[in-house]
C-alpha cells in the first residue's frame, strides 16, 4: 500500500476560458480522514471529480495507491460530493461502510 492513497500533482482543469483547477499539488495519507473545505466555485468538486475518474484534468496527474486514476477508480474509494444521503446519527466512516457494503457483488 502506497504511503499516500491520493497524490494530485500540478492539476490543472479549465472549461473554455474558465480555470477551475488552477496547478493544484496536494496528497492524502493512506489510513487517514481528509476533507477539503472552501467557497463555493473554489473547485471542490472538480477536485473530486477529477480523483474519482469522472472528469479529465486539462493537465497534471493524479495517482490512486500508486496508480494513475482512470475511469471507474470511483469504486476503489469512498467519496462524499454534494448532497449527501446519509444517515445523521451515524459518523462519516460509518455511512461510507454501510454504503460499501451495500454496493457490494
């Protein structure tokens, strides 16, 4: 296992002339709870959009337990975006667990 579960390197994502990511570096130690806080249109859920594989960076990398992130990399971590649909009473590495195994074959 990698020393570090997510490393994004230089990421940059534009849309047309909007610059939504703007040489973002930052990296997410393995067995550690991260969140990422800021405005809104700050590029949060780029961010993650990007980590997961739904979105291309316009350039930079990212890498995944060691490996570069490709389409379906989603289902390799657990990411909470947006509007979440959780359960309040229960903390957020619970509903991350319950949604595993929910989701799993």
């Amino acid at each position: 296992m990698a020393e570090y579960m997510v490393e994004v390197f230089d990421a940059v994502k534009k849309f047309k002339e909007t610059v939504a990511l703007n040489h973002v570096t930052v990296r997410f130690e393995t067995g550690r709870i991260h969140g990422i806080v800021g405005r809104n249109g700050s590029g949060k859920t780029v961010l993650f959009k990007c980590i997961c594989g739904f979105m291309q960076l316009t350039s930079g990398s990212i890498l995944v337990d060691g490996r570069p992130v490709k389409p379906g990399t989603a289902q390799e971590i657990g990411v909470i975006v947006e509007e979440p649909g959780f359960i309040g009473s229960l903390s957020g590495y619970k509903n991350l667990k319950l949604l595993a195994s929910i989701q799993r074959k």
